[in-house]
C-alpha cells in the first residue's frame, strides 16, 4: 500500500469528522427551515391567478423528519393538486443532504443551495 495515500485518506477522514462536530445543528436546520418557507411562499405567489379560481389547490401537511445529528424535527410539506395530478414537495430531501458540501460544510458557509424536489 501506498503510505501516502493512507495517510491522505486518515487526513480526509479526521478533517470531516472535525467539521462536523463544530456544525451549529440548530442553526442549521432553522436557516433550511427559513429557505423552505421563502420556497413556499414564491411558490403561492407564482401559482396565486389558479389558487385564487381554484384550478390549483394549494395545502400543506406537517411531517416529521428525524436526522442523525439533529434529532427528529416537523416541517411542512407543500402539496398541490391540479385535475387529478397531485404533486408534493419531497421536503424528505432534507438538511443532512444540504450539509454535504466540500468537506461536509454546507450550509451558510458551504456551497450547496438547499434542495429543490
């Protein structure tokens, strides 16, 4: 084996490990649950002429999402019916997906934006 190829990979390893651990979870998941709700509220705004006549029903459901370094936490989850389609925003798809930046960094300081289903 190559000595410095393990030695990289303990390097790679230890440096995750660090950063996550000085990850403000709380402020984490309420700065996603901020841009959730901007999400949803563009999305009334955008779709408000067929909501208002009502060829687009807009609603939400609270759901409850359990991540291992946050615990488990409710967020809404937007659900829009037009005819008989029904489409729902997959807020499954959530913060530990968004925290996975360079180096596990992400958030406001990493370079991933948060997810769009």
């Amino acid at each position: 084996m190559n000595s410095d190829f393990d030695a990289f990979v303990k390097r790679e390893q230890t440096a995750v490990a660090e950063e996550w651990e000085r990850v403000d979870w709380a402020k984490e998941r309420d700065e996603w649950l901020g841009y959730l709700r901007e999400l949803y509220e563009q999305t009334e705004s955008f779709l408000a002429k067929y909501t208002e006549t009502g060829e687009i029903k807009l609603s939400y459901r609270d759901i409850e999402l359990n991540e291992e370094n946050i615990g488990s936490y409710k967020v809404r989850q937007m659900i829009l019916r037009i005819g008989r389609q029904e489409i729902t925003h997959d807020a499954g798809r959530h913060l530990t997906h968004w925290c996975e930046g360079p180096r596990g960094g992400g958030g406001s300081s990493g370079t991933h934006a948060p997810p769009l289903s």
